[in-house]
C-alpha cells in the first residue's frame, strides 16, 4: 500500500452520514487525491452535516440527496462508500455494482443467505468489485498476528476465537434518540450481528476462501436480559422501549468448522456489563496467543518452571515489537492518523487505491458474502434450537483453485 | 463441614491406585476417623504399593485383591472411594450400591447415557447414596466465587464458562508406559471428555438440578493435531503409537443451554501447547468475573474513565479476600492441606462424613449422572455434525419440585 495519497483523484458518493458515515468521510477528505462530490443520508439534517464538511474541507458543495440513486448514478462520482444501516448495505451496494460504481461496504451482518448470493453475483454479472471495510484487518495486533501465523509462530493453526464484546447497552436503549439502527436489530433479532471484527482478521489467518473455507457453524444464545433490565431502569420516558420484548441473547457464541479441520468461535457479547475486548485466541501446534491478558505461550521459547505442572504464560509485548507487519512498520514511519488507533485511515487507504489502480480489493465480494452469512446463517440456528448450518461456498470451488494462491495486497508479507 | 476428623470410624474399600488413587488414599489416611481395608487395583504392584501406604500409616495390612467385588463386598467396609479408570467408575459404583456400599467416584465421563440412567436407578431401588468427588467444587476461588454468585454481586446469571485446559500430551503420549487410561480414551474418542472440573462449580452457581437443569447441547471438536504430531516426534519406540490415528480433537467446545435460559461454555483442551487454566467465566447483568488474568468488573464498583470508551476491568485480589466463603476461613484456621491448593481434602472429608452422619453427600447420583452424561452426549453430538442434543432430567423432574429448594451441605452459605 502506497499511504502517501497522491493518486488518481477518486471521486466518491459518501452514503449514511451517521456518526461512524461522518467520522469515516473526515479521514477520507484528509487524503489529497480523494474527492466527495455526493453526499446522502435519508436524514436531511445529516446530509446537510456531511455536505457542511466537505464544503469546509474543499471548499466547494457536493450533491446532497436522501435518494441513494441520485447520489450514486452520477458521472461525477467514482465510486461508493455505503455506511448506512446494516440492513440496507447490500442493496446499495447491488445498485452500485450494476450502475457501474465500486461500492466499498462498512461492517455489518446480512439478514439471509439469499441477499449474499445477490451481492455475489452482482459483482461477477458487472465486474465491478466490492470492498467491505473491515477496519480490523488493519489493526496493529492483527497484522501483526498475521505476520506470525505465516511465519509458523504457532506451528498449524488448530482454533482461533474473537468476540465482538463490547457493552452497548447505553448505545442500544437510547438508539431511538440517536436514530441508531442497532436498537431495532437487537430488540426483533437473535443471532451473531456483527461478526466481522473478529472473524476477519481469523479468516486471514486461516485462508478462508483463498485454500480454506467455513463449512459449518452451530449458535446458542442465552437469555436477553442484560438490556431489558437497562431499558427498565433507564427508560421510563418510553413505556413501550421500557417494557420492551429484547430477542438478541445476551451472549451469543457461534463454533465454526473449516474445510481443513479448523474451528473458530465468535462471541456477540453488548447487553451486559463488561470491559472491551475483541476476545482474540490463536491456537496453534506450536504455541497460542490470547488478547485478553495479552498472554502467549510458545513451546520452546515461553519459559517454563520443570517442578511446576502448571504452565504460564508470558507477557505478549516483546513478541508484538518482534513480528511488527511491514505495513505498520511503515506506517508508523509515515504517522498514524484517523480513528480507532489508525486502522481506519489503512482500510480507506486499500479502497481508494483499488479504484485509483482499477484492483482487486484485498477484502473481496467473497469474504464479505461469506463473513456476513454468518448473521443469518446463525438466526437460523438458534432458531432451530443450535441446529448447525452449512455455510455456502460463494466462491463456486475456486476456493480450491485460481483463488488458493492469489495474491492479496496489504495481507500478504 | 466438621474439618477435624473426630466421628465415627469409617472403613473403605481402596479401588484404584494409580498415581491420583495413592495420593489421595494417603490424604484420607491422615484423617484419624478413617481406615482403610481393602485396596484394590487390576495391576498387582499397584495395589501392593496401597497396602505398603496403609500398613505405614496404620500399622495394619488391608485386605489386597484384583477384583473389585472382593474388596467391596466385605463385612470390614462400609464405603468404597473409586479411582480407577473412567470406564470403569460407573459399572463399580452400582456393584457398591447393590451391596449397600456407599460410592464415592473419582471424577470423569460418561461412554453412554445408559449407564447414568443405571446409575441413579440403582441409587434409588437399593436407596444408597453415591458422592462424585468432584474437588473443584471445594476449591476456594469456586467456592469465594459461589458465595459472590448466591450474594448477587454479578446480578442475574446470564453466562457461565469453564474449560480443561491442560497440555497432557507427555501424560497422554506416555499413557501406554504410565498405564494410564487417558491414551486409550484419546486416541478412540472425540468429545468433552472431561467436563466436571469447571462444570461442577457452574453448576452450583446456576443451581443445576435444584431449580434449574441442563436442557440441551452442542459441541465441535477441532482437528487432532497436537497430540499426533507429539506422537511423531517423541514415540519413535513404538511405531503404532508414533503413526497412530488420534481421534480427540485438540480443542473440543460444547455449548449447553439450560431451563432458565442461562448458557454454559465447556472447552476441552488438553493436546496442544498452552498454560494451565480452568477458563472460568461468570457473566451476570450487574458484573463478570474471568479467571484467566484474574479480572474482574462490577457495575457501579470497578473504576471506569467516563473519557474512554473501552471499559477495563480491575484484578479481582481484593473481592476474592471480601468474599471469601465460610468453609474456606474455617478451612485457614484449620489449616490448609493435602493436594490440589488443599481441595481434595475438603471433598473427601465431605464424603466421609455423609458417610458417618448418614446423610445426603452434597454432590450426589443426580448431579454426577446430568454432569457426566454430558461426555456421551458431546460424542454424539461431534458424531453428528454438531447436532444439538437434548440432556436427560436424570431426576425425574424432581428439579423443579422437592429438590428446588433442598439445603446442601458445604454449600448454602
């Protein structure tokens, strides 16, 4: 990745100004060679809010619409940046493929397998791809992971786990204060939501779709009470939010089977009281990291007392200096800017240069179907009492073949 | 629990005398109201090595056999502590009961719900009572931590998580030369083969069989790949070993999900490289407790930074001394001993005195039976593609009625 933006200028429609939409266009118009000549959001006033930074940002107005149709059908714009509802990523991004523009996704679940299928072939009907934002693929630790797993740290990757664990329930009951789509998700649904942050960066590491795929998965919820009794207490204004029916468990750990016999566990964990963790776990042959605790343990390296049985585990730091990526290596050189510790000015940075350069997106039409059927494949799990499902294959077999050995910008070392 | 050995001689059978059986003979050697008079093992040098042990501590000979019918079924025992291999708990616990012989079991899984079933009915027609002797259930961290749950420091239980996490592959990979079962089980089965020593704990937070039961699960091994590679490179002396197929998983998750709507997470982990760990994880909707980096977060009592939206959680030293349960500041006083951080001591003296008293012990048929027969149901589950499985009311709804609201001893507060 070239971070210094000095490119082709990319012309961009910016949909859904919401906090995350607003924040992500202020980094994008931090580049040089990134231009914002449309803006919407079914909110006029958020509109007018993004339209009001690009005009201070560039001094000129771009076109302002609460039709996406409008804003992104337009022969000034180049592609699309859909950060708008999880519901609505998909359609958009259909639209966009089919009219041309390369539409880059922000995180989100699907809500049936069908709607994956949809985006699939949109992209291979046009030949336009698709990018999903997945700003953890770029973090710091991740990469860094990434870079020991290739290089056999933990011998054979046997198990990896992640968690979206992070507590919401503030965010969530005042979500209709906030227009805020997860309140609605979470009181109608029951499954993983959001599986993207961590199962990204796990899929990196075990080559899904690239010589790898996920085969199968199982959920089981608990209970929802956690943002029930916080809608309770906290909501009194509103009886109906106050009283109301929460579907979303609490804790809802989904187990995945890979085709060559890895498995991965997610944990969607926001309506009880608890710190901020993504839960990463790798486990390997050879050794095993743990981010909570920021624990490894490398057979021949981790120190180990003979007279104790019981092992323990040392500190991660050093080895995070040892097995920096190059690509942070660099950016660290070149400084690290924009929200969420960076990672975000990296993941707008792969899809901008993918446009400017006319390449394949390093997160692919394939990891976007595959990751956000998890969603709904994992409704209908719980649905049907953990009942496990089988994960399609979107990539028809070509996970087997051409795609084994593609190369991958920015993942690969 | 009256920690001084001070009641009425109790005699036992000895059956089992491995490394785990000596020394846990030897801990009950030490208490003056218990004698030993049988000792029994299928290996002869074994049981002349319990028969030495007791002649040393008790200036007698024990009766010494190979089968365990003799050894039980004498006018000199009362009770019978049974450690010997897993398969073989169940078949020598109903002999015990069917001679009017109180069993204590060591801990392990069931091969088949079957033969849970037997084991309570057996239980109920000749009314003996059986003890699993489940230590960690009298560890002092589960035992701070049963108190802090029955004190609502975590609010309503939504989530509970444990694991075996312990690398066994020298103990597994040198089964043969050590004649442990554990190789055997290893290389032919693939489940939660070892679940109780997190699940007995969780199951005394979540009140399993007194008002709450295990309704159903699910469980997905990873592939085998530890131990198989272990084998390759340390068993070279024995070429079956060193090529054999491993069935177990390294990493084997099941997921239970329980009457009222909470959830347990077991992992079996015991063949990959990793520190030890009983992964205990409690999640209420007022705070959690996670014992890997001993964190711990309350609502409204951990410090949070308003400015920082990722919460952190404090080490959990200072509750753990708050909290501490009765039996374990009696335990102090009393003095702290025998194996295990002194928790076999208190299950084994808890067993002795349900014996002595005549009374119900406090981990009993039905616990042991439900417990167990998560192992069969895991290896069916695995079996069938992560299929989820309905778990027995081995009590014959007997949960919801008279057993609701039965006192137990050790572990009301």
């Amino acid at each position: 990745m070239n971070l210094q933006a000095c490119g082709q200028k990319v012309r961009l429609a910016v949909l859904g100004l919401g906090s995350r939409g607003l924040g992500q266009m202020q980094t994008l118009l931090e580049m040089e060679d990134v231009d914002v000549t449309a803006v919407c959001d079914v909110y006029t006033d958020r509109a007018e809010a993004g339209a009001e930074a690009v005009q201070a940002a560039r001094g000129h107005r771009p076109f302002v619409t609460s039709h996406y149709e409008e804003a992104i059908d337009r022969s000034d714009v180049d592609a699309a940046i859909i950060m708008t509802s999880w519901e609505t990523h998909v359609p958009l991004a259909i639209f966009a493929m089919r009219h041309g523009k390369r539409p880059a996704i922000e995180v989100g679940g699907a809500a049936s397998v069908e709607e994956c299928w949809q985006m699939v072939r949109a992209s291979e009907e046009t030949g336009v791809p698709l990018m999903m934002l997945e700003n953890c693929c770029y973090g710091e630790a991740e990469l860094t992971l990434l870079r020991m797993v290739r290089e056999q740290v933990f011998g054979t990757l046997v198990h990896c786990a992640g968690a979206y664990a992070h507590d919401l329930r503030d965010e969530i009951g005042n979500g209709d204060i906030n227009r805020h789509y997860r309140q609605r998700h979470f009181l109608h649904r029951n499954g993983e939501l959001y599986p993207t942050h961590e199962l990204g960066p796990i899929a990196n590491y075990l080559n899904i779709n690239r010589g790898n795929r996920m085969v199968a998965l199982t959920s089981m919820a608990s209970m929802a009470r956690g943002l029930h009794e916080w809608l309770g207490e906290h909501r009194k204004d509103r009886t109906d939010l106050m009283n109301a029916q929460v579907n979303e468990g609490d804790v809802v750990i989904t187990l995945i089977r890979c085709a060559n016999g890895e498995t991965i566990q997610l944990t969607h964990d926001c309506t009880l009281p608890r710190f901020y963790s993504r839960g990463g776990v790798i486990r390997g042959t050879k050794g095993m990291w743990m981010e909570d605790g920021h624990f490894i343990f490398l057979e021949g390296r981790t120190p180990v007392d003979p007279s104790d049985w019981a092992h323990h585990p040392e500190s991660d730091a050093k080895y995070m200096q040892e097995y920096m990526h190059p690509l942070w290596k660099a950016y660290r050189d070149f400084g690290v800017r924009g929200n969420h510790d960076g990672m975000d000015y990296l993941v707008l940075r792969a899809f901008v240069e993918s446009v400017q350069n006319q390449t394949e997106p390093p997160i692919d039409v394939y990891d976007a179907a595959s990751w956000m059927s998890i969603t709904a494949l994992s409704e209908a799990s719980i649905a049907a009492g953990s009942l496990p499902m089988a994960i399609p294959d979107f990539t028809d077999g070509r996970w087997i073949t051409e795609r084994r050995s593609e190369s991958r910008a920015d993942f690969d070392l």
